[in-house]
C-alpha cells in the first residue's frame, strides 16, 4: 500500500514504484534536486516525505565562533551522493561569503576515506564532512584520523556525533521519524500524496557536541554555545 525508503540512494532506487505505490522518504536532504519530486509544497511524482536539510551556515558559524582563526576547511564527501553535493555546493558558497579556503576530498567507498582525510587534514584547520551516507560509513576511520591531526570534524547529522565527530547543528532524527510516520499514516488513510507537502526542518536544530572528542582536542567551548537551550552532549 506504500513503500517507506530512508536515505537519498534507497529513495531514488525505489522511486520507480511510485507509478502504482505512493512512496514516503525520510531523510532526503534535496528531494527536488534527487528528482523525487518538483515542488516541495505540491509534491507531483506520488512522493513525498521528510527533508533533513542540513543547514551548513549555521555548523559552519559555530566552528567559527569555537576557532575565529579558521582560514581553511576541509570537505569530505562522495559526489555520488545527491544530497552530499548539495551540501557541500551551499557550504562552498558560505565559506566564500565569510573569507574561508575550501579544500575538497572526494570519496567513492569506506576504504578511500583515510587516505582522503589524511590530505585534508594536512592542509586545513578543520573538517566538515555533510549527512553522507559513505562517511557515516567510515566515520570510525575519519574521526580516528582528525582526532590523531588534532583537527574537530564537523558534521551533518547527529549520528555522526556519536559516532566520533566533534560537533553538528542539526535536527533530532528521532522526530523525523515520528514526522515520517505521521505522513505514512495520512497516505494509508487515502490522502492523496499531492496534498501531503514534503516536511522540512529548519528551525528548533540542537547543537550536539560529542565530549569524548572534544576532550580528545583539548577544545573550550564558549559560553555562548555550551549556556544555549539547544546544546546537548553526546
């Protein structure tokens, strides 16, 4: 009666379906520009879903305001991925608005990620890696790696928290589901997908520090950051 697909590559591989299955995705950052759908309010391709933009200006601003003297970042990721190079295209445009060099490693499986971050962490003051589903993969091997260069690992997506990245500004997955089910729910009941806008998140975004890894980098946050409501540890 529908087919529910997580992630970027699981919904386009199964968008095919959605000629005779209305299909709900979760976690798609950019469900125009995977071709999911044309019109994020008026979804048109009977798909529709949850959005987790990743809002790369703000986890960008909050490295700056942890490190003024951030000159270079350094962008792990695999341009296979649609919703890791927009990402990485906003955060490019971002960084140029703010005066900061951008060096780029791209990666195509789990095992090009060492060698690709151990370049950039030789030429950069920090790394951001977006919510890519190949560096979550590898996320032991890259955190690993910025943690021996002494260099915080910013990331897209909570998850990669936990998993050993330094710090992220984003949303709390497990509303996304809920936010996911409830859409689910409405196409089971006969609503129609075109009626059912694609859900975005924006606003309300924790900041989720890993403590393990920010002790590892001997790093103080300010006030500013540790003393807001949204601030939560990992």
């Amino acid at each position: 009666d529908c087919v529910m697909a997580i992630a970027t590559p699981a919904a386009q591989a199964v968008a095919k379906l959605a000629t005779k299955t209305p299909v709900v995705f979760s976690a798609v950052t950019d469900p125009v520009g995977a071709q999911l759908t044309s019109s994020l309010t008026k979804p048109d391709k009977n798909i529709t879903g949850t959005s987790d933009e990743v809002q790369v200006d703000q986890i960008i601003d909050k490295a700056l305001e942890i490190n003024p003297n951030t000159k270079t970042i350094g962008m792990l990721y695999n341009k296979g991925e649609a919703n890791s190079v927009t990402n990485i295209k906003k955060a490019k445009a971002y960084c140029a608005k703010k005066n900061i060099k951008v060096e780029e490693a791209t990666i195509a499986s789990v095992n090009e990620a060492q060698s690709a971050v151990n370049v950039l962490n030789s030429k950069c003051d920090a790394i951001f890696a977006p919510n890519d589903n190949t560096v979550a993969s590898a996320m032991n091997v890259v955190s690993d790696a910025c943690k021996k260069a002494n260099k915080p690992l910013y990331v897209g997506a909570d998850s990669m928290v936990k998993d050993g990245g330094f710090l992220s500004v984003g949303i709390d997955y497990k509303e996304l589901g809920k936010e996911t089910a409830k859409i689910v729910d409405k196409v089971l009941k006969g609503n129609k997908v075109e009626n059912i806008p694609v859900k975005v998140f924006k606003t309300n975004l924790k900041i989720y520090v890993n403590t393990t890894t920010k002790d590892k980098l001997g790093i103080k946050l300010p006030e500013s950051i540790t003393s807001d409501s949204k601030y939560t540890e990992i």
